[in-house]
C-alpha cells in the first residue's frame, strides 16, 4: 500500500478549516533547534515505535522531516498499525519553501 502525501500548503487548508490533524515530527532535537513549526508532536524517528501510545489513533497524522525520506519511513510503519496516515511531500524545507519563509532551512 503507498502513503499519500500532503504538502505543507494543503496541510494548513485542511488545519484552517477544522480538519483535526496531527503534524508529528520525526526529526532529532538537535534540528528543532534549527527549524520548527508550533504545534507539532514531536518523536525522534528511533523512538517511535517505542512511543505510539502518545500519537492520538482517532486522528489523521502528517508526518514531517528535513525532506520527506524519513517520514515516508515512518508513515509505512504508523500505515501498518492502523493510522490514517500521510507524508508531508518536501518536509521542513518545502514548509520553509512554500508556508513560512522565517522558518530557516539546513
């Protein structure tokens, strides 16, 4: 089965208009610290399988990385335990690109 992706710009529509979604952020501390968008779940790619009970099941999850590989590593695993699940095709650069210019890329 593939994983569909969303891009940052259709993700904010869907949130703006009152689509319950989860934006979960696989990346590593260290690049929050770089470049973040408010309002995301964070866990390390590594710690998610160890940390599914705090992804909320009853709701969509976007999945959101540097470019859009890791994420899409991530998707195929919460796909197969049963979420609702897309990638955010770009990642933080293509949000940085195409949403929030003030959010630096690396």
């Amino acid at each position: 089965m593939s994983i569909p992706e969303i891009t940052p710009a259709e993700f904010m529509s869907q949130r703006d208009q009152g689509t319950p979604l989860t934006l979960l952020d696989v990346r590593e501390a260290w690049e929050l610290g770089v470049a973040n968008v408010p309002g995301t779940l964070h866990i390390p790619m590594g710690e998610v399988a160890q940390r599914l009970s705090e992804i909320d099941a009853a709701q969509p999850v976007v999945v959101l990385c540097r470019s859009g590989r890791r994420s899409l590593e991530v998707a195929k695993l919460l796909q197969q335990k049963g979420y609702e699940v897309s990638n955010l095709a770009g990642g933080i650069l293509a949000w940085s690109r195409d949403v929030d210019a003030t959010i630096p890329t690396y």
